[in-house]
C-alpha cells in the first residue's frame, strides 16, 4: 500500500523538491548566502511535505487496502470506503458500474437459459418424427412416400426455428431491408405448406393486392407469416375449414392478417401466448409446441419495427395481424 502510495505522489514529491531547489536558488543569487537559513527553509520545506504526505496517507489508507485486496466476490466493490470526494465518486461510479455489469450479465445467463432449454425441447420433439420415418421404413409394404415427405417437412420447420431462435442475437448483422411484394410472400409461404394443407384438409385463402409492398426483411418476415400460417393450421382440428391471409391500406400503414376457424385461444393465456416457452392450454393438446414461435415472430416484428396483434375467441378462431407502419410506397 505504502508503495502504490509513494508512485501515486512521486510527481509531487519531485515538484516539492524543484520548488525547493528553486526558492534556495534564488536565495543565492539575491546575495542572501547564509547557510544555516537555507538548511532551515530546507528542512521546514520537508517536514511541511511530509506531514503533508503523512496525513493524506492515513486519510486513504483505508480505499488503498480495499484495491490492494484480491476482492471474494463481485459486491466487494461496493463498500465506501472513501473519504476524500474523489474517492466518494470513484465509489459511486464503481456502484454505477456494477449495476451495468449485473444487467449485462443477466441478460446474457438469460439467453443462454432460453437457448440451453429450448434445445432440450427441441432434441427431445424431434424424436417423434425420426421415430415416424424409422418405423415408415420398417413397414414391410410399399414406403409412403407422402408420410415420409411431411416427417421431413416438420423436421425442416424445427430446424428453421432453432437456427432462427439462434441467429436472433445477431439480428442487426442479418438483417436487409427492402421492398418485399406481401402477395408474392404469402403465395411462396402457402406452396411450402401445402403438404400440411392437404394433410388436415384445411384451405388457404389469399386476399392481398399484389400492389401491397413493405419495407421489411424477406428472409425474417417469410419465417414470421411461415410460423403464423402453420399455427393457424395447427390449431384448425376440424376439416374443411380454411385460413384466410388478407391484407389492407390504411393511409401509409398496410396490415397483413392470416385468420383462421381453429379452436381459439382461451381469454387467460392472450397474454402469455408471446412469451417464451409458454405453450397453454392449446399447446398441451399437441405434442409439437415448443412455445416459440410466437415468441420469436414478436421479437423478430419489434426488431423490424413491426406491430404483432393477436385477436382470438374461443370456438371461433385466431386472428393475428401484423402492421407495417410508416410505408412510403405502396407500389
């Protein structure tokens, strides 16, 4: 401590001993040579510098054991140990900084927890369509190739969500804006689907002008409407029932909705059914939610400054709409 002490004032110290030096300088040339007044300034100069130092070093003694230390634990920086009003706001600005370290660190081991316990989910559901192609396979009649071909649609779309949920913290690095045509989207989104159409005998139904542009990311906004349309699919457990994507301009905001006739979403879950891992009460009727997709297509609107709004009745199906605000050109 004594060392860190003397290389903290070692500057004042040799400027003490210049000024000094100095003053006795001009001593000798101003004709005053007497010896015994030089020897006495000089030795008041050091006593006055050192009592000076002395002083100061027991006023800091206490903050120079605190950074000398090897600290137990992070809330070691925040005991005031302080005395000085330098000291005082190094100790709130290490307070300061360690709250901004605390956020950082929780939002960083929540992250991890989200992604470590959606893996496990993940892993875990995608036992079931391996499992459906293995024993495909063993039938010893001719191979379905349709069956086989949705198993591999599903492991696709998992797949999909697990690199989208993983490419979400660095959004800003994979993100491109540009003019995307809705009708043209919802066209490609439905094509890629339409195994899963066939397969529950449900309907699309496109009502969006080809006029209707947005300014938003095509890769992530196919993910989004992708996720949204094979909801609306999912939870659509009678036949003959459609899913209708429409789409309308008010002003400079154009609104895209996919609406379906499925169960509904129960009044007690509309304020959960966006957040991570939450599957409720419509989840639990099928092995295949992970609670993510509607997790990941709200972080993905906020992220593009999109509106995600869900609207749902029991018995009466799932509205959900996403509004793109502020479009210049509707093309």
């Amino acid at each position: 401590m004594l060392r860190l002490f003397l290389k903290e004032h070692a500057a004042y110290m040799v400027f003490q001993a210049v000024l000094v030096a100095f003053i006795m300088i001009l001593y000798w040339l101003d004709g005053f040579r007497n010896v015994d007044t030089a020897i006495y300034s000089f030795v008041i100069s050091i006593l006055l510098t050192s009592a000076f130092l002395g002083v100061r070093y027991i006023k800091r003694y206490r903050y120079y054991k605190k950074i000398c230390e090897s600290p137990a634990a992070m809330e070691h920086m925040l005991q005031k140990e302080g005395r000085s009003p330098e000291q005082i706001q190094t100790d709130l600005y290490l307070q300061k900084l360690y709250k901004v370290y605390q956020n950082e660190v929780q939002t960083l081991y929540a992250s991890q927890s989200r992604h470590l316990q959606f893996m496990n989910q993940w892993v875990h559901q995608m036992k079931t369509p391996i499992s459906v192609i293995q024993l495909l396979l063993q039938n010893p009649d001719d191979l379905d190739k349709n069956s086989v071909s949705e198993e591999i649609d599903r492991l696709k779309a998992s797949l999909d969500t697990v690199l989208m949920n993983a490419r979400l913290d660095t959004f800003e690095q994979d993100m491109q804006i540009e003019q995307v045509n809705l009708q043209s989207l919802a066209s490609e989104i439905i094509t890629e689907n339409k195994r899963l159409f066939i397969s529950r005998q449900v309907y699309p139904v496109i009502d969006v002008d080809e006029k209707f542009h947005a300014a938003t990311d095509r890769k992530w906004m196919k993910f989004v409407l992708g996720q949204l349309i094979t909801n609306a699919v999912k939870y659509t457990f009678e036949k003959e029932k459609k899913v209708y994507i429409t789409a309308s301009c008010h002003e400079s905001h154009i609104q895209l909705s996919i609406r379906d006739e499925g169960i509904g979403i129960p009044a007690t879950d509309m304020a959960r059914v966006t957040k991570a891992f939450f599957t409720g009460e419509n989840g639990r009727k099928t092995a295949e939610s992970t609670g993510m997709g509607l997790y990941i297509a709200k972080e993905v609107c906020k992220r593009l400054g999109h509106e995600l709004a869900i609207e749902s009745a029991v018995g009466q199906g799932t509205t959900v709409s996403i509004l793109f605000s502020n479009q210049d050109t509707v093309i």
